[in-house]
C-alpha cells in the first residue's frame, strides 16, 4: 500500500510517499480502507519533534514512521474477535499512539470506532475525533460549564478550539475566543461572544476573569492563569510549552491549597462513548466541523506545510482515493 512515511524529525520535507507492507489485523482489530484523514496539532508537533513531549518513544528518530491519528474509512476485513463490525461498514475513530492513518490502510482496535452516519461526508468524520474529543472533555466533562459561566478557549481557532467555542455555546456559556487577528470574524461565526487578538491583547492581562479557560497552547506562566481566574475557578492546559506544563504541575496544586482556583492539565482519554455523543451532535446540526482546506494524500506534505505555517480555521483534511 502507499503511506506518507518519515524517519526523522524535520521539515514536510522528512515526509515522502513510499510503498510499504499492508497491515494484517490482529483479532481484536478491523483493518480499515482509509479515505479521509484529518491533521491534527499533534502531527505538526509530532513531525518537527517540538514541544519535547512530542518525542515521547523516540528523543533522537521518531518511533512512529508514519503520522495521522484521525480517519475515516471503510472496513475492508475484521479480526476474529469482532463483534460490531463488518466488512464495508464505514466507520471513523482515532488510531492509538498518535499514528499511522497517513496510509491507504490501517488496523484499528474495535473500541476506537464509530459508524460513520450515511450523510456525513468521511472528510467531515475525520475531523472530528481527537479535536472534538479533547473538547467535549474539557467543556462538559473537566470544565462543568453552566449557563452563564464565562468561559475562555485559547487558540479557539484551530482543531480543538473550534469544537470547544461551539459546545461552550451549546452548553449555554458566554464565550470569549483568542487567536490570530485572522480568525476573529471565524470565531463570532462560530458563535464566540467576544474575542482577542493574541497578536494585540494578553487575556491574562485584561482584568476579566472566567469560569473556566480552556488552553491549547499554553505558554504563560501559572500566576498569570491565575490572574485570570474567578476564586472558582479552573483553568484545563491541552497543549502548549514544556516549560508550562512543569509550572502546571508544580505550581497547579499548591495554587488550589491557597487560592481554591484550579490549574490543571487535561489528559484526555480517547473512547467510543464520547465520539458518539459527537457524532449525534453533528447529525443534529448542533456542531459542525469547520474544514479550511483539503488534500489529495499525494500532497500530504504541502498540507502540513500549510498547517504548520499557522492560520488554519479549524481543520485541515487529506482525502485517500
Ligand atoms: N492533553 C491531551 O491528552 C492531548 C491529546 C491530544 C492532543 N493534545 C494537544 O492538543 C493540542 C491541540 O491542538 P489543535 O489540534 O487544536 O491545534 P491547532 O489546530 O494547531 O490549533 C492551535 C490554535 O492556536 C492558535 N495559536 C497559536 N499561537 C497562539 C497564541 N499565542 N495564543 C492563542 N492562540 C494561538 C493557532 O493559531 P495560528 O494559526 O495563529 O498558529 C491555532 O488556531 C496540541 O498541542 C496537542 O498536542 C493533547
């Protein structure tokens, strides 16, 4: 089969189109027909190797050769154990370990999958998994958010962001959106109630406080989240500088001992009953996943070139012929 493969960190340069063995499922997976892959900030974080995290299983040569969690596709044959699945079903889901989807096919464990509903397009299914999922957890799961709690999504404009700022509204909270001055028309779109240019403004600096920030990229320190925060507040970190992320850690308990305020990181867990809610919400037209642009798989390098140069709305889809 063909796979857009890598051996080392880099550049879209490091990714070239090759062919390689087919996978053979084992009997607890479904080998997939991959149509539509989506890309995710972990692939360009996984392909340049930054933020350190991103070198988890391989610090000097990535361990995984080939990038892209999301797909969408059609089940070509099942492992001996699978119950709910069959072949020519079209299904979606996201591959454990962060990779492997950039391929004609893949073999995915069972309870990483969902029917894909007949009138959702596999580009739409793709780009739903990892990013709607890191929001619905950090919206309605982590954050609680009530009618009327003030709510902040850093980096609202991207794969996550844009899931998070739609659910926030659908659970009834007053949303503020911060990215690029770019995308700002995007985010009132989307139904954000105010928004900030990071180009312009530091939230952290503005005087207001929030129920719950949710940051996707975070790199301030801890005090300002902080600073931020209403006395109940909580702040949920899904990304963002190394440096952050330690001071989370650190600092993020002993801030709750003396402020109440809550700084946490957001470990999301990948599972089937939250990519259903997911996909009921779309299917109701409560959500929709925000596509910018698409790909044919033969330029899945200038895809992540493109996202890696900033300024994507929302999602960035690779189709599979
Ligand atoms: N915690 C977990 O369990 C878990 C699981 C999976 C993934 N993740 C992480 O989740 C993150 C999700 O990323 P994603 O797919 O949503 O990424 P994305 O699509 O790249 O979105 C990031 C957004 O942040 C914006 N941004 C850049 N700099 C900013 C700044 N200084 N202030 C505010 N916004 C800024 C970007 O805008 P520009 O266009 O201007 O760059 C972009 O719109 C990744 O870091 C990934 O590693 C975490």
């Amino acid at each position: 089969m063909k796979a857009v493969v890598r051996t080392e960190y880099g550049p879209p340069e490091v990714l070239h189109l090759t062919e390689i063995e087919k996978p053979v499922p084992t009997d607890d997976e479904v080998l997939i027909k991959v149509r539509a892959v989506s890309v995710n900030g972990s692939d360009r974080e996984g392909l340049v190797g930054r933020p350190l995290y991103a070198r988890i299983g391989g610090l000097r040569k990535p361990s995984q050769h080939i990038l892209g969690s999301d797909i969408a596709g059609r089940v070509e044959t099942v492992g001996k154990n699978i119950q709910q699945f069959q072949p020519g079903d079209e299904v979606f889901g996201e591959i454990p370990g962060y990779g492997g989807g950039f391929a004609e096919y893949v073999c995915i464990p069972e309870r990483r999958l969902v029917l894909k509903p007949a009138q959702m397009t596999f580009e739409e299914a793709a780009a739903l998994p990892q990013a709607a999922v890191i929001a619905l957890q950090g919206i309605r799961d982590k954050g609680q958010v009530q009618p009327g709690h003030q709510v902040l999504i850093n980096g609202a404009g991207g794969g996550a962001g844009t899931f998070a700022v739609q659910l926030a509204k659908l659970y009834g909270a007053e949303v503020t959106g911060v990215d690029h001055t770019d995308k700002l028309d995007f985010l009132r779109s989307l139904g954000a109630d105010h928004v900030i240019d990071y180009t312009r403004e530091d939230f952290t600096k503005t005087g207001q406080q929030y129920d719950l920030i949710l940051d996707v990229i975070a790199h301030r320190s801890v005090l300002a989240y902080r600073r931020a925060l209403k006395p109940t507040g909580s702040y949920f970190c899904v990304g963002g500088s190394v440096a952050t992320l330690f001071q989370i850690l650190l600092l993020g308990p002993w801030i709750r001992r003396r402020t109440g305020k809550r700084i946490r990181m957001l470990m999301v867990q990948p599972n089937r009953e939250d990519l259903v809610t997911i996909t009921e919400l779309c299917e109701a037209g409560k959500i929709v996943p925000a596509i910018d642009k698409r790909y044919p798989f033969s330029e899945t390098p200038e895809a992540l070139r493109y996202v890696g140069e900033g300024h994507v709305k929302g999602k960035v889809v690779i189709t599979v012929e």
